[in-house]
C-alpha cells in the first residue's frame, strides 16, 4: 500500500549537500550513494553482525515511516536525508550513473554469490531472466570467472547475452532438448523472475548440492515436488540485496574489474514514458533519472 504523496527512487547516488553534528565518515561534497533501506533498530543479531538488511525493523527509502514519524522518501527528489551507516562513497573512478543500479541490482547478485562460498572461480551459474538484477549477475559472475549460462523464456535476447553481455551460453525453457542436456550441470541458478513460474525444470538443471537462489519478489505461492530437492541435495533459497559492508566490497570489485551497467539516462519529465515501457520490457537493463539535470525547482 502506498502513502500519497510517494516519491519513489532506490537506488540514489548524489553529493552530500550537509552532514549532522555527530557524521564523521563522510564530508560536504563527497559522491556518495544509498539503497532501498535506511534504517534498523542497530540491536538485533542481523543488526549486530553487519545484516542490517535483514533487520525485522528496517525502514524502506520511500512509502515508509522514520522513528521521528516522517515519511520516507526515496531518490527521485531534490534531496534525500540518510543516516551515516546507510551511506557508502562511490569510488573514484565510477561514474555516479553507473554507479546508482550498483546499488540494488549489483549487491542483490553479489551478496549470495559470497554469502554462499560461490565466489572462487571456475563454477557454472545459470541467470534465469536477463532483466536490471540478471544482466548484472552475467557480469559479476563473470567478473568472478564463472563459466555463465543465460536461461530464458524465449530465443529474443540471445545476440545480447552472449555478444553484449559476454554469457558462454544461452538456454531456452521451452526447449525440451536443450534443457535435458543441460541437467545436472550447474552449480547454482539467479532466479530473478518476478511472476509466478514452475521450480522443477530449473532445479533439474543443478548439480548436486546445487542452489537456486530466489531474488524476483513474488506474492503467491510457488511448488515444487520435495524429490526433485532431496534426490540431489539442493536448495532453494533467497537473498535480500546485501549489506552496507557488502555494498563497499561490491562497488570495490565493479571499479577494479571495470564492470558497468547498461543503463539509459532519462529526466523527469520522461518518467511516465519509461514506467509505459517498462511493463513491455522495453529497457536494457535500467533507466536512470537524472535529477538534477530535470532542473525540478
């Protein structure tokens, strides 16, 4: 549900305009940049081990309530105020719109790939769905030496991930051929759909041991048969972008690999265009608004 007026925005990358009496991280004028969660309770376990984002009384950036009983609201505004430990700086050396869909799209793929000790090179990962989350997770695993198969409904985007995107191979679901020879042969799968879709012929495709990692937020019910799990030791499991400590490493490791992602930088006054092209799929792989060019005052 949201809260009229709701000005949205997570993913903010901008200059520090002023700083509270007691910020020591950051100074007037830094580049720095923020995601979807601004705030928690800071004594929680996920609090206390570097999870905030796990915090069962995190704030949301927008369409939520500040312990002061303000609204929330996200990036596409003027000015946003964050606390100190939501903030991270952005390298020198990142463009701050290549940086802003870094900051929920590419902590969203390299957290679990950490978190899950899938990060050494050499492993086989499948990306089911090339969309913002999914072109992200082809580069960083990429960017970490994993041989890539892209997994999609349709033949449409198989020049972009294999040419553009630098993916090793390009699967379709409804090819019952392809699909059975690719059994057994992945280590783990980036789930990034976000509409209701059957587990099993994905689940078919892991190794032993293998993960199918859920990131696409979806509001029913999904099933699998319990043998399709046990039979191989597999697990379906999720993952929530990632932490502030886990934001740094990633923007770190985008900068020193050279990864970039593919964006299209719109104003404000074009957001009603891209919102109508976004329901047809119409984007590689974000649009980003530039805010202050929109010249909003």
């Amino acid at each position: 549900m949201s809260h009229y007026p709701m000005v949205p925005g997570h993913e903010v990358v901008g200059e520090v305009l002023e700083v509270g009496s007691e910020v020591t991280k950051y100074r007037v004028g830094d580049r720095v940049g923020t995601g979807i969660v601004v705030g928690c309770c800071r004594s929680c376990s996920p609090c206390n081990s570097d999870q905030e984002q796990y915090c069962n009384k995190k704030i949301w950036n927008y369409n939520d309530v500040y312990t002061d009983g303000k609204p929330t609201q996200g990036g596409f505004a003027g000015e946003i105020v964050v606390g100190e430990r939501f903030v991270v700086k952005i390298p020198d050396g990142l463009e701050s719109e290549q940086a802003a869909p870094l900051m929920c799209a590419g902590v969203t793929v390299y957290s679990p790939l950490v978190r899950f000790g899938l990060k050494q090179s050499g492993l086989r990962g499948g990306i089911l769905g090339l969309g913002g989350v999914g072109h992200m997770g082809v580069k960083i695993a990429k960017a970490m030496g994993h041989h890539v198969t892209v997994i999609s409904s349709s033949d449409k985007k198989r020049t972009e991930a294999l040419e553009h995107l630098g993916a090793d191979a390009y699967l379709v679901s409804s090819d019952e051929n392809g699909m059975k020879e690719a059994t057994d042969s992945l280590d783990y799968i980036f789930d990034t759909i976000p509409v209701v879709h059957p587990l099993e012929p994905y689940l078919a495709l892991l190794k032993l041991d293998g993960k199918l990692i859920l990131t696409g937020v979806i509001n029913a019910p999904l099933q699998f048969i319990s043998p399709m799990v046990m039979l191989g030791r597999k697990s379906i499991t999720g993952s929530f972008i990632g932490s502030m400590k886990e934001t740094e490493e990633m923007l770190e490791f985008c900068k020193e690999k050279g990864l970039t992602s593919q964006i299209e930088v719109i104003k404000m006054d074009y957001v009603n265009t891209a919102l109508e092209r976004l329901e047809k799929n119409d984007v590689r792989y974000r649009f980003v608004v530039d805010v202050v060019g929109s010249k909003l005052d």
